[in-house]
C-alpha cells in the first residue's frame, strides 16, 4: 500500500500532466511560450518530489515496481523535451499536428504510469 504523501504526489504529477495535456492539444495551435513554461514545472515536480519519496516506507514488491515507473517516467519526460522542441520548430500545420499527436501519446503513456502506481495498492 502506497503512503498517503506518495499518493498525493503522483496525484499532483497526474494533475500536472493533464494541465499540460490541454496547453499542448488546443483545438487550434498551442500557445508555445506557455507549453515551455509548462513543461519545467513537470520537471521540477517529477524530480523534486516524485525522485524524493522514500522507498523505504514502501514493501520491496511495491517499491520495485514504483522505482521501475520512475525509470520509464524520466526517460519519457525526455523525450517529451525533444518533442516539444520539434512542436516548437514546426511550421507546417501538417507536421504541427503530427507533432502534437505525439506530445498526446506520450503525455497519456506519462498519465498512464501515475494511474498504474496508484493503482498499484489495490
């Protein structure tokens, strides 16, 4: 069972995550200046708070499995930041929305492992 203060954590990470889901997939062109003010706050979040729980009130099975989504979270949100770097190199409206779908896709996959951690108690 996750510690309360890990599930608000990830609760907050999830609700970053939304937040930035609706600042990159607007019905017309994102507001670029916003999504890059957007996405350091995730970063900060994920490795001040997220990076910062202590394994060690968690069970070994839990705790491995929650270390292992950290793993897959952090090498996501890489690639998020070279995403939007190419969304924000992007001029054709074609390549602006393939590059969107794929800030989508990787946003949801990020939302995904938060819902897999809390899940993850019952």
């Amino acid at each position: 069972m996750l510690p309360e203060i890990h599930r608000q954590h990830y609760q907050r990470l999830y609700e970053l995550l939304e937040r930035l889901r609706q600042i990159a997939l607007p019905e017309t062109i994102p507001d670029r200046a916003t999504l890059s003010k957007a996405l350091p706050e995730v970063w900060q979040f994920f490795q001040e708070k997220i990076l910062s729980l202590p394994a060690d009130e968690l069970d070994r099975q839990t705790a491995s499995r929650v270390q292992s989504y950290q793993i897959e979270m952090h090498k996501q949100l890489k690639l998020l930041d070279t995403d939007v770097m190419f969304l924000q190199a992007s001029r054709q409206p074609a390549t602006i929305q393939q590059r969107q779908a794929q800030l989508g896709d990787r946003i949801k996959t990020l939302m995904g492992y938060c819902e897999a951690v809390l899940g993850s108690e019952e």
